[in-house]
C-alpha cells in the first residue's frame, strides 16, 4: 500500500493560505496591503500554525511579547 504523507513544505503552505484567509476575512473586505495589523498576533498565527509548543513560541517571541499575547487573548473582546 503505498502512502502519501503530507509533506512539511504543503503543511507550511496551507498553514499560510489559512491565516491569510483569517486575516482578509478580520480586514471586512479591504485589501491586506492597505490594512494595519498587530505584527504580535501574525507572529503568533503563524507559531501556531505550524504547530511550535509553548517554549518553542517563548523562544521565537520572547517571555515579554509572549505574555503580552498571552494577555491580549484573554482579555474581553474589543470593539
């Protein structure tokens, strides 16, 4: 039986095509590139995404950006 494992560099570029849908869906129909973001939370989209643990994302951000983040996500919805 032969096997078709997915490989990291399609997991990597659906990864992307996901968070890039996420965030043109958060822009209401602007395009990306007139959009300002949050470069804290695309970075963390994209730890997330390709699956990096918790002290792999402290790493890459630092304990500072990584508990803002941290922070942001469980404070009340913002308007």
């Amino acid at each position: 039986m032969l096997q078709n494992p997915v490989t990291p560099h399609f997991q990597l570029v659906t990864t992307l095509s996901r968070i890039r849908q996420e965030w043109q869906d958060a822009a209401d129909g602007k395009s990306l590139v007139e959009v300002e973001g949050n470069m804290g939370m695309l970075l963390a989209d994209l730890l997330n995404g390709i699956g990096l643990g918790t002290s792999e994302q402290v790493q890459v951000l630092g304990k500072d950006l990584f508990q803002e983040i941290q922070d942001f996500l469980r404070s009340p919805v913002r308007n």
